[in-house]
C-alpha cells in the first residue's frame, strides 16, 4: 500500500463528502506550475476554469504525519484544487468522470502557463473578468466530464 497515497486520499475523503472521486497525479507541467512561486495565474480560459477555486499547499515532504494532514486540509478547504507545491496536484470532483476532466484542464492550464514562459508581460484580465469567466465556465452544475468521457475512454482504448 502506498501509505502516502493513501494518507492523502483518504484525508480528502473523510473531509470532503462532495468529493466522490479524489484525484492525485504527478503530471509534469502540473509539477512545474506547483514549482513556481505565483502558482497558476489566470493566463488562459484553462486556467480561468479553477478561478478562485484552487488553493495552494507547501510542501513538506511525504504527507504522513496528522499535523500535515491537518494543515493539507486547511489549504484545499471547498476548493476543487489543491495544488501542492513542487509536488502535484489534488482534484476533488463529483465524479470519476468530473475529477478526470478536471485534471486534464489543470494540465492544460499549466502547460499553456509553461509555454507563454516567464512571468513578465503577461496579460491577466481583470479580476471582474476572471471571476464572470469563472461562473460562465462552471455555469452547468457538476457535470463536467460527463460529455467527454466517452472521448476520453475512446482514447485509452485506442493505444
């Protein structure tokens, strides 16, 4: 059993009731992105999606111990995102098929963070935009994923 794996998960899920399916993966740009000090900046329509529902968490070495757990908690709070830094990403979704899509955005969110390169001169909208942006992406409930699954599936099956 992977004890760390399973300290993570398993916090998630006896806090989170809402999270059905609580994904954790060391996707690299999603490493990358954890790895710099801003974090995903709002850059893209991607990225837009987790607008003010992402949170943050330093890294502290494997998560084990209760306290970190804890502090780990704290961090993700009701956001569907946590991201961990220099580590990985958490997605909290309603479902399999919504913590997969989900995790496949943030991906491309950071990648397409990654490509723009450094920081400096990026266009970031204005908060009011990021945050309509945010409602218009989210505006049809918790069902993301559910449309693209049978896509996703397709293509697992293609390999």
């Amino acid at each position: 059993m992977n004890k760390s794996g399973f300290a993570i998960h398993g916090a998630v899920h006896m806090a989170r009731p809402d999270a059905s399916c609580v994904m954790h993966l060391h996707i690299d740009s999603v490493i990358a992105v954890s790895a710099q000090k801003w974090g995903l900046l709002p850059i893209s329509q991607h990225a837009l999606r987790f607008y003010g529902d992402l949170a943050s968490h330093p890294y502290q070495g494997l998560a084990l111990s209760a306290d970190e757990k804890a502090q780990m908690l704290a961090s993700l709070g009701g956001k569907k995102v946590l991201l961990l830094q220099n580590h990985g990403g958490i997605i909290c979704g309603s479902s399999i098929q919504q913590a997969f899509y989900l995790m496949d955005v943030l991906d491309k969110a950071c990648r397409i963070q990654l490509l723009a390169g450094a920081k400096e001169g990026f266009i970031i909208p204005d908060p009011e935009i990021c945050q309509l942006s945010y409602e218009q992406l989210c505006s049809d409930g918790d069902t993301e994923g559910q449309l693209e699954w049978p896509a996703y599936l397709g293509l697992l099956k293609k390999d």
